[in-house]
C-alpha cells in the first residue's frame, strides 16, 4: 500500500497546519533514509517559494550587547531598575538572541548539511565527488548530496534533471544510491550509466555493471535488476518500460554538445529545448509534432540547435527572447 503522505501534505507540515494523525504519518515516512533526502529537497523548494524572515544576527549581537550593558544605555539615569529585572532583562535578550541564531541555521540546514551542484540553462558541469565518483551534470540540472555522511554511512544522492554516472568501487562494496523526485531509486556499487529525471519522466540507460531500480507499481514497491545495453523508463502515470537498445551513446550525446536523432518528433526536440534551454515552443501546424528526423549532429547552444532544426525539418521558426515558434 502507498504511504498516504504526498508533496502537498509536506508543504502543509512545514507551513504548520497538520492535524495530530498527519503529524504521526509523517513521522512514520521519516523513518525511511529515502524520504528524509526528499524531505529536505522539498524543504528548500518550500522555503524559496515561502520566503521567512531571515534574521540579522550582526545587528542582533549589537542590539543585544547595547541592552547587556556592553554599550551606552541611552535610559534617563533616575530611572534604575533593580537587580532582579536587569538579571530576567538580560536572560531574555539572550534568548532572544539564541532564537535569532537559531532561525539563521534552521534556513541554512540544507545548505549546512547537503551540498548542491547545479547547471544553468546550455550548461554541461563535470564533477568528482569525495568517493571517486565521477558525473556530468546536463543543462538545467542540480545533485545534492550529503557534506559529512556520504562515505561514513552510504553513498547517496538525489538528482533532479540530467546527468551521466561514472561510480567509483569501493574495496568494501558500499552501494551508491540516487534517487528521483517520483521516489524512482538506483542502487549500484560499480558502474556507467545516465539518468534522466525530469516532469515528464524518469528514464535509465545502463551502459556497463549492474544495477537495481526501485520503484512504485500499482501501490507497492517494486524491483528490478537492469542489465547493459537496457533501457528503462517510467512516465508520469507511474507506467514502466523496458528495453534492449542498439547503443547508448545518444543517451549521453550531450556531454560532447552532440545530438543524435533515431526517428526523434519535432515535439520531442520541443521539449528538449525547454528542459535544456528554458524556452517556450509552439508549434503552430499540428501535424509537424510528428514529423521526424535521424542523424547525429553538433550544436554548442541554443541558436545553433534551433537553425538545425530549422534545416532538417525545413521550417521557419522565429525567436523572440525566450518564445520559439515553429511554423511551415
């Protein structure tokens, strides 16, 4: 059975609002190491979407010392207050200030404890982790991974976007593990293979090794071993697929600024525009979504990825700062 807690459920626990048998499921979802990754990745996108009063704690300290007594106090001398309230003044400015700090770390725990590499829009980023680990994030793409635990405890990562894994072997076998926003999870210890999680679906090509994929099938929890040369997709309805492909290369094309095309729809090439380049496509004749094209090509940007596909499906198209249109 699924875990009643969703996306929308969280939002209402970090802005306050669950009811007592809520609060005990959430409990029970932290419990999974899995959820907690996701717990702090929604965290984030809360607080960017509910901005907090962040508080200034140099200004707080200042405040603070000028009511300690450490600077002038600015009170009309007849007025003295006695011992026992400059003791209960002093311990609530403290605490004031404790609470202050308090606030500035509570909005910097994700960034304290999780490290995130992110990529522009038309921006390809190699990275080494602590482990050896080698991975090329694609455009518009973020890998957040833990600061101190990641050798000490497992070697995990969330992934939102793109990107293609190199995964060091451990001399003690410890499995790496990424996971996705739809709660889609890989587990290898030795590997190549590229990822691709984004709104639309999550998709595994695995190159070399061996690697497992959890996920979630008519409500319960599911398994399965890939092997090389496999594919494996799972869409926005929950829906999986897998399959034997010729090669992997068009998969991670991208590293090299390179496209290849095996029967790829006008609407796909629209998609991939706005996932890699945040552009807005419309495509004024319906029935030019379908067309295709094949062939492997090289396009550093976005222009030049918009006149190829100007030339090979010999249309116009017209830009206007982030709007394409395609048309006959």
């Amino acid at each position: 059975m699924e875990h009643p807690v969703t996306k929308r459920m969280v939002f209402e626990h970090f802005a306050g609002r669950l009811s007592p048998l809520q609060r005990r499921l959430m409990e029970e979802w932290l419990e999974s190491p899995q959820h907690q990754e996701i717990y702090y990745t929604w965290l984030e996108e809360w607080e960017h979407q509910n901005l907090q009063y962040v508080a200034d704690s140099e200004e707080a300290l200042r405040k603070s010392l000028t009511q300690l007594g450490e600077m002038p106090d600015q009170r009309p001398e007849e007025v003295k207050p006695s011992r026992t309230w400059l003791t209960f003044r002093r311990l609530s400015v403290a605490a004031l200030l404790l609470l202050s700090l308090s606030a500035c770390f509570y909005a910097g725990f994700d960034r304290i404890f999780y490290k995130t590499f992110e990529t522009g829009y038309g921006q390809v980023k190699q990275i080494t982790l602590s482990d050896g680990t080698l991975v090329t994030l694609n455009a518009h793409s973020s890998l957040q991974v833990p600061r101190f635990t990641f050798l000490a405890n497992s070697r995990r990562a969330f992934l939102k976007g793109e990107a293609d894994f190199d995964v060091k072997h451990l001399p003690d076998h410890q499995p790496f593990r990424i996971t996705t926003e739809r709660n889609f999870q890989v587990t290898v210890l030795g590997t190549k293979f590229t990822v691709f999680a984004r709104s639309r679906k999550t998709q595994l090509v695995l190159k070399t090794g061996k690697v497992q994929i959890d996920y979630t099938k008519d409500h319960r929890s599911e398994k399965l071993l890939m092997k090389p040369g496999e594919l494996v997709s799972l869409d926005q309805k929950g829906r999986l697929q897998r399959k034997q492909v010729p090669s992997p290369t068009p998969y991670d094309a991208w590293k090299d600024h390179r496209y290849e095309f095996n029967h790829t729809s006008l609407e796909e090439l629209s998609y991939m525009l706005e996932e890699n380049y945040g552009l807005e496509v419309d495509i004024k004749n319906p029935p030019l979504r379908k067309e295709t094209t094949s062939g492997s090509y090289q396009a550093r940007n976005a222009d030049e990825l918009l006149q190829l596909i100007s030339q090979l499906f010999e249309i116009n198209y017209n830009r206007q700062n982030n709007h394409v249109t395609f048309s006959q």
